[in-house]
C-alpha cells in the first residue's frame, strides 16, 4: 500500500485479541465509507457472551456503535447490513432489535443462515456505513 493511502484509511480496533492474532480490524474508514466486519454478541470488556440471541443482537449492534462512533459515524449513517445466523429460528425474535437500531436508517440488508466460529455464537452482523458530510 502506497503512503497516500495509508494515510486517507484508518483502522479501528475493539481490542479483541482476534483482531491482532487474524490480522483483520473491527472496522476500516476509507474515504466517505466505514466498513464494520462481522461482529458478534461478545461484550469485549468482559470476553463473554449471552446465551440469548436478542442479548448477543443487542451487544452486536453496541460493539458495532462503539466503532462507528470512533468514526465519526452512527447506526443512523448504516447503508448495508448482513446478517448471519446458523439456526433460521434466532432471526424473528431479533427483528425488534434490528428495527430499534436500524430503523432510521434503513439500510439494504442480506440475510444467510450459516454456522459461525463456535457454538455460542448466535448471530453476526456486518455493516457499511456512509460518513456525515463534515465528519
């Protein structure tokens, strides 16, 4: 990568420790855009997650916040989301989640039903977001 782009790009981190043994960042700023790769429904402070999808959606959607706002964006400026969850049953009861957080937004939105690192995890949500004029 030239210094010229590695200068506009910014990488966010969650302090994960995947992040540094993959080689991969929570999130990338590249221009006007934010690109959030998945993320699940660990509570990063703590490394642990909820048994509960709704609890897992709903600590996705704070880690993926937390990134966003280090941004300089919000689930307000969310433009694509992708969602994945193994067992087809978890994604009705998160749809009150996804409409509290996403509503305004109202992004384009891809669902697949596919397993995910371990068992406990329940969900993964990816997002794109654009910047605010002026961020």
């Amino acid at each position: 990568m030239t210094k010229r782009k590695a200068a506009m790009r910014k990488w966010i981190s969650s302090g994960s420790r995947f992040e540094e043994e993959v080689g991969y960042s929570r999130a990338v700023v590249d221009g006007d855009y934010v690109w959030v790769s998945g993320t699940t429904g660990y509570d990063y402070t703590t490394m642990t997650i909820a048994d509960d999808v709704v609890a897992q959606a709903e600590q996705c959607f704070a880690n993926i916040a937390r990134a966003l706002a280090e941004a300089g964006a919000s689930l307000d400026d969310v433009v694509r989301v992708l969602t994945i969850v193994p067992n087809p049953a978890d994604w009705p009861p998160c749809w009150p989640v996804f409409k509290r957080h996403l509503g305004r937004a109202r992004p384009t939105s891809t669902l697949i039903h596919a397993g995910l690192a371990t068992p406990a995890m329940r969900i993964e949500i990816e997002v794109t977001a654009k910047l605010p004029k002026g961020a």
